[in-house]
C-alpha cells in the first residue's frame, strides 16, 4: 500500500512558550484600529496564522496503513532520530532516544484506549461492560 502525507504542525513545549510570548507581545494593533468586524476577523487570522507558522511550523508527515492507531506524528520524529543515530553509529543519542521513545508510546497507547473506552461506556454500555470483563 501506498502511503499517504499530510501537514501537521509538532506541538512541543519549547515552540509552545515560544507562541505565547509572541501571543502576548505581539502587534495587535490592526486588530483593534479596524472598524468593520469582517475585517479585524481577517487582521486577527492573518496575524495568528503569522505567528503560528514562525513559532510552530508545519512539517509533513507519511502515514501508512500499517501503522497503528495510536501512533503520532511526533513518536514517528523520533523513532526516525534514534534509526539515524543508530545506523550512524551513535549509540549515546541512541540509547537516550530509546528511553525516550518507550514511555511516549506507552502513554500514547493508554490515552487511546482510555478515550476508546470512554467512547463506548457512553455509546454502547453493554458492549463496554463486555470489553472489560
């Protein structure tokens, strides 16, 4: 099968600070000068749309059939960076990326299937009930 790509934009914590200090500090007088409200929507989405490409750019990502669903766009980053490391030789960043990898996948398994759960308590109880028992 063929894989599909797609944009997305990676939220880490560093890129997230980064956009509220540009949030707060930011220029956000054309907002406030524009008399129509038609026009401080497009001032107010242009600016946002402005800052949120500088702080957190958008990257593409391959997604496969194969992959499961749990699987995030920022665990593939990673596990890409760990093969690197390790095909290159460096098996400090390796060993690191490793230990990294391992709790991201496992907290990212439990909140799928705990918002899985949750779907079907409140959709089907009687198949939830099942599920857990």
């Amino acid at each position: 099968m063929k894989p599909t790509s797609r944009k997305v934009r990676l939220t880490k914590p560093c890129n997230l600070a980064a956009l509220g200090l540009k949030l707060n500090l930011g220029d956000w007088s054309s907002v406030f000068q524009a008399r129509d409200v038609n026009h401080k929507v497009c001032f107010l989405t242009n600016t946002m749309t402005r800052m949120l490409d500088e702080t957190i750019p958008e990257t593409t990502v391959r997604t496969h059939a194969s992959d499961k669903p749990w699987m995030t766009a920022y665990i593939k980053r990673e596990i890409r960076e760990r093969q690197k490391a390790y095909t290159t030789g460096n098996m400090t960043p390796h060993r690191h990326l490793a230990k990294k990898i391992i709790p991201l996948i496992k907290r990212a398994k439990g909140e799928y299937y705990a918002s899985k759960m949750n779907k079907k308590r409140k959709q089907d109880p009687a198949k939830w009930h099942r599920l857990i028992s």
